[in-house]
C-alpha cells in the first residue's frame, strides 16, 4: 500500500514536470536566437566601422582615393554585412521548422540581392565622383571638364537603368518556384510587344530617350554652357534623360525637353571657348572727334581686369541725318564679365562726352528764315525745320 502510494506520487510529479521542462527549452531557444540576432547585428557593425574607418583614413590622406565613398556606399554597405552574418548565423538557430527557415532564408536572400543592387549604384556614383575630381568646373577654361560631366551624367543614368533590370532578373532567380520562371519567360517574351506599345504610346519618351544619347555624343550643349534658347539668356544647369533645366540670370529655370536640342536651333556661347566679344553703341554728334573718343575707349578697358586683352576697338558703323553710331567692340574671358565690362564702357564714355565735349549728344536743330525773304501775309513766328 505504501509502496502503491510513492509510486503514484512520483508518477504525479513527473507528469506535472513535463510542461516545464518543454517550456524552459523552448524558453532556452528563443534567448539563443535573439542572442545570436544581437552577435550578427553587433559583428556587422563593428566590421562596417573598421572597414570605413580605413577608408575614411585614405581618404583623408589621399585627393584621389575613395572620393565618396562613405556618402555613396556606407549605408548599402552596412545592409549587405548585416544580411551576411543573418545568413550565415540562420542555420544555427534551434527550433525552427524548415519551412520558417526556408521563407525567412529566402527573404534574407532577396534583401541581399536589393542590397548588392544598391550596392553597385553607390559604386557608381563612386567611380563618378573619382573620375571628375579632376575636371573642375570652376576653371577659368573649363570646355573638357564640361564636356566630361555631361557625358558622365548621361552614362551614369544607363549604367543605374543598367544595374536595376539585373538586380530585378537576379530577385526572379532567387525564386525555386517553376512557376515564377514560366511568368517570368512570358513576361519577357512579351517585352518586345509592350515596348513597341509603350514607344508609340509615348513617342515623346522615346525621342527624349534618343535626344540624350545623342546629346552625350555629338554635345551640342554641355553642363555650364552659355545657351540662348527661347530668347532667354542662362547656363545649363542639369541634363535629364527627359529635360534640360536652364538657369536664367534672374534665377528663374527654363525647363526644356531634350528633343528641343535636335529639332531646333538655339545660340551656344561656350561651344567651343567661354571667350566672347561684346559691342556697346554710342550715338553721338558729328562734331565730334572720332579719334579722342578711340583713345578714351582704350583708356577705359585697358585697365579693367573684365578684359582678357584680345579685342578693343572703336568704329564708325552707320550715319544718319543726325548722329553718328560708333561701335565699341571688346573681349572677355566669359559672358557674365563681358556683359559687365559693356555697361563699364557705356557709363565711362557717356560721363567722359558729358564733361568733354557736351554739345556732342544728338540734338535736333531749327533755323528761322530770314524775314526779308518770306512772303508779306507770312507771320513772323513761322519757323522751318532744316
């Protein structure tokens, strides 16, 4: 009897030890994998802070190495680390069933494949960002480096386009799923249709498209050229893939289409040299001296640091009943210090005609006829313009 009792009493206890012996494993599997989640999250790190804390060092010392490199890959960076230890620490977890770590395997894989994406996009703009280091575009002459910019913006654009349908191919190919691969097939096998749609669909698009390319290899404009277009004077600020923004000299942005370039004509001051030539015109009496007004000129400009010493000269350019129009011509390392160095001459050479010779402006002259030669009935205060 006794014996009957103690055996039901350990049998109870067992029963009733069951529960939380299960409870505390699982209890021990949980803390694991969070403790495993903290050791990947804090190793990622920590090897995200050696690896750029280097390059920030060579940066530092070096012009040429890693230019942007902390701006344009440190965040890409840190996601394909944490990603990395992520997967390399999931097998290891306990208690997962397979098919939970099948799905949460296959989301680590498609947010590393979106994170080496973003990845190769920083490296872009990374190689961008080295190779036009050397191209200032705050150089006085500044054609190349122009020139090189505008190519690089427009490549750079195709490079990305590039880079996003492989890392969109490369998401399919994580899928093991035969039928993903089928819809995928009829999808591309369809993209030749839709494309044609899409172009005649939207024609603009598409010429926009083309106007870039051959923008970037014939460069009738280039990043901070000097452009006329529409009768408004401004620099090319960016070069879209569907829009050129011109900034006017009030700040204002004229927004033109790529196409515009091609199929229209507009004037382009820094095609070939930022160097120009400017003409300020003078209206002054036949009285007076071309001559002393030439000297004056040459007084004028030669000394003004808004003239690159090529071109300054004063003609007579057209005669009327009464004035004389000279054209003052000179030269200038760019337009905006030409424009200046025109509004010099006009002030200087008015204030020099205004002391100097002050009777020399345009007037209209009258003559009253001798009286004595006038018909009797004519009144005495008729006057004739000659």
């Amino acid at each position: 009897m006794i014996r009957a009792t103690l055996s039901a009493a350990a049998l109870l206890a067992s029963q009733s030890n069951v529960p939380s012996v299960e409870n505390l494993h699982f209890r021990h599997s949980w803390f694991l994998a969070i403790f495993l989640f903290c050791t990947a999250l804090v190793f990622a790190n920590l090897f995200h802070y050696v690896i750029f804390r280097v390059l920030r060092r060579k940066e530092e010392q070096s012009k040429t190495f890693g230019w942007g490199v902390q701006r344009y890959l440190g965040k890409p960076a840190r996601a394909v680390f944490l990603l990395t230890c992520l997967l390399l620490i999931l097998p290891v977890v306990p208690g997962l069933p397979d098919r939970l770590e099948d799905t949460i395997r296959q989301g680590l894989i498609m947010a590393m494949v979106a994170s080496l994406g973003w990845f190769a996009v920083g490296c872009i703009y990374v190689l961008q960002s080295i190779m036009l280091r050397r191209y200032d575009l705050n150089a006085e002459n500044n054609i190349q480096a122009r020139r090189v910019h505008t190519q690089f913006q427009l490549f750079r654009r195709m490079l990305i386009s590039f880079v996003v349908i492989i890392d969109i191919g490369a998401l399919l190919w994580t899928f093991n799923d035969p039928r993903i691969w089928h819809y995928g097939s009829g999808l591309l096998a369809s993209a030749g249709i839709a494309s044609l749609i899409l172009a005649t669909a939207a024609k603009s698009t598409a010429a926009n498209f083309l106007a870039g390319l051959q923008i970037a290899l014939t460069e009738p404009i280039r990043i901070d050229d000097v452009v006329v277009v529409q009768g408004e004077w401004g620099r090319i600020e960016e070069i879209n893939s569907a829009y050129v923004v011109i900034r006017i000299w009030d700040l204002r942005r004229l927004i033109v289409p790529l196409s515009y370039f091609i199929e229209n004509s507009f004037q382009n001051w820094t095609r070939e040299s930022s160097d120009i030539m400017g003409t300020a015109f003078l209206y002054v009496d036949y009285s007076i001296p071309v001559e002393a007004l030439r000297q004056q000129l040459e007084a004028i400009v030669h000394p003004s640091p808004l003239w690159n010493k090529n071109v300054c000269g004063l003609q007579v350019t057209n005669l009327t009943d009464r004035s004389m129009e000279l054209r003052c011509l000179m030269s200038s390392r760019n337009s905006s210090e030409n424009f200046d160095l025109r509004c010099l001459v006009r002030e200087k050479m008015t204030e020099w005609i205004q002391q100097n010779y002050p009777t020399a402006f345009p007037t209209t002259r009258f003559a009253s006829r001798p009286e004595e030669n006038l018909p009797p009935d004519t009144p005495r205060e008729t006057q004739v313009t000659k």
